[in-house]
C-alpha cells in the first residue's frame, strides 16, 4: 500500500460514524449487511450513512454489492489486511513475528 492510499484509509477511519460502521462490519464478516440495517444499528439515518459508507468504499475498507432492491455492505477484508501491513511494514525492524502472531501472520511468516 501506498502513503497516499493509507492517508485515504485512516482518513475516512477518523469520522466516528465511518469508523462504528467499519468496526460493525468487520464484526460481520464476509456476508456483510444491507445498508438499511447498519443504518438502524448505528441510529443514523440511512441518507448520512450512504455518505459514510461511499467514503470508506473509496478509501478501499468497505465494498458494496447490489441484490435486487438493497445494497449489501462488507468489510474489504484484503483492503483492510493491506493497510495494516502498511502499519506493521518496519516493526521490530523488520523482524514483525517479534510483535506477536498477528502481526507475523500478516507479514506472511506466521
């Protein structure tokens, strides 16, 4: 990942409505939520939420899928595997599985 697209990710984190509808559906999982229902979770009308959700879709964090008449959200899981990469890149100088598993898991080493 690039500088200029991590500032994008951690830009469109920084909204507190962005980041509980990311968190949510990083909860989620794959099979995502209509956009509706996140709406309703997070008690936010569904019209400020579009907004919110086309910024982290931009931001490469949330992808979008239509069926039939409602539009499913989900976490981009591989976005998101990408810019925590970018966070974890240099730690322990190089050496990430000093950092835990996690963090060698997304180096790949784990």
């Amino acid at each position: 990942m690039e500088t200029q697209q991590a500032l994008g990710a951690f830009a469109a984190l920084s909204q507190e409505t962005r980041l509980a509808a990311f968190r949510l559906l990083m909860a989620e999982g794959p099979t995502g939520l209509p956009a509706g229902e996140i709406a309703e979770r997070l008690g936010v009308p569904q019209s400020t939420l579009s907004f919110h959700l086309s910024q982290l879709e931009r931001a490469g964090l949330v992808t979008s899928t239509r069926r039939a008449r409602h539009v499913l959200y989900a976490a981009d899981l591989e976005g998101t595997r990408r810019l925590l990469g970018f966070l974890t890149e240099d730690c322990c100088r190089g050496r990430p599985e000093v950092c835990g598993t996690a963090l060698a898991a997304l180096a790949g080493k784990g």
